[in-house]
C-alpha cells in the first residue's frame, strides 16, 4: 500500500543458533575453552612443593646462614669438650676456672651458650672448668683437748674421722692432742676428714735391775729408757762403793716414762767412828704426813714433803730413801704424799 507494502522484518539467524532462540548443541565447545583432564592433583602436588620451599628458606633466614646446635659439655672432661665443640666447627674460649661442690676437677662447670642453642659455625664457646671444691688448711690443733680441735676444725670447714688414734707423749697430757693426719698447714677440700692423734700419757716402762750396777752404767740404762736419776750416796758395807745399793722404785715396777727413780748408792763400810750416828730408816708408808714426821722425828731424821696435802686424806705413798735403808742420823726423808 502507497510505496509498497511494509516488509515484515525477520530475525537473523545466528551461527551456531537454531530458528526460534535455541542453541545448538555444540555451542559449549565453540565458545568455552576446553579443559584439559586429569590436571588437578598435578597442581595440589606444585602448591605443597613451593609452601615446603618457602618454609625452608624462612627458617634458614631466621636461623642465619650456617647454623648449628651447641653440644652439651657440662660435665665433660677438657679434652672431650674440646673435641666435641671443634667436630662441631666451634671455637672454644675459656672463662676463669672456679671452684664447685659438684662438679669434679677439670670438669666442665658451665657453657655460653648453653647447649643445644643453634649458633654460626666458627663462632666461639665459652667453657668454664672446675677446680673441685675450695682448698682449706689443716690448723694447728697441738695440746687441744678433742672437743677444743674438733671445734677448731668445724670452723676450717673441716670434719673429724670417727674415731681418733692414741699414742703415748711424755709431754702432752693424756686426752689432748699430739697432732693431726694430715699434718697442719696441709691443703685439703672443704668437707675433708682430719684425724686427730691423742696423747694417752707417758709410756710405761719397767724399772730394770741395776742393783750392785756402778752408778755410771745405771744411770746410763736408767737414763735411756727415759727415766730420771736421783742419786743418793749412803754407807753400806755389804756393796761396793760406788755400786748400786738397792732403788725406789723397785726393779720390775712398771712407772711412767719420765719418772724419778731415786738409785742409792754405796759409800762403803761406815768408820767405827761413825757407827754410833747410823739410824735405820721406819717405814711410815701409809700414814698421815704428819704423823710420819714425828715418827721420823724420834729416829733423829728429818721429813720433807713431796706433794700437796689435801685435806686430812693424804697420806705418804713413798719414802726417799726407802725403809729399811741405814743413815746417818739427822738424813732428809723425802715423803711423797698422795
């Protein structure tokens, strides 16, 4: 109609399109891309490889370049904490050694740093070495009783042996000290055992027999068994002069070493002169010093004391010269009171 007839308009067709809006069926597989199958795993394996990877690299910048653990050496002896830390690749340094109560001698006491810290090949370690426990001296405990040294001894961080050891001393008195083991002035560790030697008192020895003996050769025997001589010259007409009449003690008496013992001596036979001033000497042993005086007194001999009087219990244990012994009248009686 006027111009022509109005075209009806149709739509275009569109490759790969059906008439009426409908897609082909091959559409997917012109227009998406293809995937390849059986690549999944592949990729999960590629991920943990680099996650493994960059952990690794971290650690080794965190822990620097070359790092290794410190091995322990507490406890070890120099020469092997030596060899431990250079099979390692470390150098050793040395702080100043101390003394310890645990650690022995020559052991290594402490390390810096302390083991299994992770430090640079080549880098130095520092060790220190024990010296054992701190050295102390022996003190001079001579003449101390036992408890006086044992105390000392505490002091000096020392401790006593269980049980000491007695020996006889002529000076020392019974119940103190002769000496230490070891020796005072000896360096031993805090905590060591110290014996003590105690003195029991002067040895005993036997008055040997050395009646009819000249003096010289009695004094001589008498003198090295470490006995003391009191010479006391009388007449007597029985011995020869200048020999051994009897002795006080007696022979086979055991006395301490150091006593006196009192020789008498013979001077010969009294001249008929002299006969009528020769008393004989009483035994008075046993009696109170005083009524030993006056008994002595009436034979015309004269007393003297050896000892103190204590109380009125003392009494006169010996005699100097003995009973029985004949001399001039007016001799010294030494009695010894107990």
């Amino acid at each position: 109609h006027g111009g022509g007839a109005r075209r009806r308009s149709r739509p275009r067709a569109t490759a790969g399109f059906a008439l009426g809006g409908r897609l082909a069926p091959d559409w997917r597989h012109r227009f998406l891309p293809r995937r390849p199958r059986g690549r999944r795993p592949l990729v999960a394996v590629v991920i943990a490889a680099v996650v493994l990877l960059c952990g690794i690299v971290v650690s080794r910048a965190l822990s620097g370049p070359g790092t290794t653990p410190i091995p322990p050496l507490v406890g070890l002896d120099q020469s092997v904490a030596v060899q431990a830390l250079t099979d390692a690749g470390f150098a050793v340094a040395y702080d100043e050694a101390a003394t310890s109560d645990t650690i022995p001698a020559g052991k290594v006491m402490t390390q810096e740093p302390a083991s299994a810290v992770r430090a640079a090949r080549g880098s130095p370690v520092r060790i220190r070495l024990s010296l054992g426990r701190a050295k102390v001296r022996v003190p001079d405990v001579a003449t101390l009783s036992v408890a006086e040294a044992q105390a000392r001894l505490t002091r000096q961080q020392l401790n006593l042996s269980a049980t000491p050891r007695t020996e006889a001393n002529d000076t020392i008195p019974a119940g103190n000290v002769i000496r230490t083991e070891p020796a005072v002035n000896t360096e031993l560790a805090a905590g060591a055992q110290v014996t003590l030697i105690v003195s029991s008192g002067p040895a005993m020895v036997t008055v040997p027999n050395v009646i009819n003996m000249p003096i010289a050769t009695a004094q001589s025997q008498l003198g090295a068994l470490g006995l003391k001589v009191t010479r006391l010259d009388i007449n007597d007409g029985t011995v020869q002069s200048g020999n051994v009449i009897r002795t006080s003690p007696d022979p086979g008496q055991p006395v301490a070493r150091g006593s006196v013992v009192t020789v008498l001596v013979s001077k010969g036979p009294l001249d008929d002169e002299d006969r009528g001033d020769l008393v004989e000497v009483p035994d008075v042993t046993g009696q109170k010093y005083q009524n030993a005086a006056r008994e002595l007194q009436r034979h015309g001999l004269r007393a003297e004391r050896n000892g103190f009087i204590f109380f009125d219990n003392s009494v006169v244990s010996s005699m100097d010269p003995p009973p029985g012994s004949k001399v001039k009248r007016g001799t010294k009686v030494t009695l010894t009171v107990e």
